[in-house]
C-alpha cells in the first residue's frame, strides 16, 4: 500500500464525517512511525504534535502504537480512550466516551475486536477478551466477557440480546 492510500484507508468510512478523516489520517501517519526506528526518528516531533493535537485538543487518547484495522470509523470521539495494546479489526465502529483497555495491572492483557464491530458510546471492554466479528456492543455496555461473533450485547454487565443472522 503507498503513503497515501496508507494515510486516507479510513476516509471512505468516514465519508462526510471531517473529524473522523482528520482523526484517523493523524493516528495513520502517526502509526507510520511504527514501520522503523528511522521513521520513528523522522517522526519524532510530529508524534509529540499527535499526542498534543489529539489528547489535548480532541480529548481523544488514541495512542500511535495501538493496532487498528482499516476502515476505522469514529463518531464524535470525545473521552474516547484506547490502550496501546488493544487490537481492532477492520470497518470498526467506536463512539464517544468508551474504553478499550485492561482491567488490573497487566497493560498487556488488553480487548481483540473483531472486524465489523459496532461499539455504542458510553462503553467499557476491558481485559483480555475477544469481541468477535459483526458484534454490536449497546450503548452504556460493560463487557469483560468475550463476545460470540454475531451478538448483540447490553447492559451491566453485557449479556447477549440477540444474533444477527
């Protein structure tokens, strides 16, 4: 993939949304730093303009070294906060005000989220979990479980709702 389509993967998804092509284009080209130490090196004070530009203007902590598919979609994103070593899938959806992170002090132990997750604001998924593919996470949801491919899920804790067939 060149630098550019590298850089504008999530513009299609993000299609009339500035924000989120402003958002996902930052994290891309700050997540580029990723492919060297050279590229690191070069990139060096952009990533401290990302980390300036994206927490503290947009309040948004989406850290450079997470792994996020393409496609990436993020509405609103305010008080959205991912930890480094969350993996999210490809054509994802996140909403403002969720955590995706751990749940003691293993940083590692963090959510895999499948491809085509739609996550509704206000939730947290939190520990080594797997959200599985085409799931939907409903709004206020607490998910510490994993997540069957396919489900629908809600509450305090989340439980399943329904199947999408």
């Amino acid at each position: 993939m060149n630098f550019i389509k590298y850089l504008t993967q999530d513009w299609e998804n993000n299609k009339g949304y500035t924000k989120g092509k402003l958002l996902t284009f930052s994290f891309r080209l700050a997540s580029y730093a990723r492919q060297g130490k050279v590229l690191k090196l070069i990139l060096t004070p952009y990533l401290g303009f990302y980390k300036f530009w994206i927490e503290w203007v947009f309040g948004i902590e989406i850290p450079y070294e997470a792994t996020i598919g393409r496609g990436f979609k993020v509405y609103h994103g305010n008080g959205l906060v991912i930890n480094k070593n969350v993996v999210i899938g490809k054509n994802c959806i996140l909403r403002h005000t969720t955590t995706l992170g751990n749940k003691g002090d293993i940083v590692s132990d963090c959510p895999d989220i499948g491809d085509n997750v739609q996550i509704g604001a206000h939730v947290c998924i939190l520990g080594k979990i797997t959200i599985g593919d085409n799931a939907v996470i409903g709004a206020g949801s607490i998910v510490t479980k994993d997540v069957p491919p396919n489900a629908v899920v809600a509450g305090n804790p989340a439980k399943i709702i329904r199947y999408i067939p």
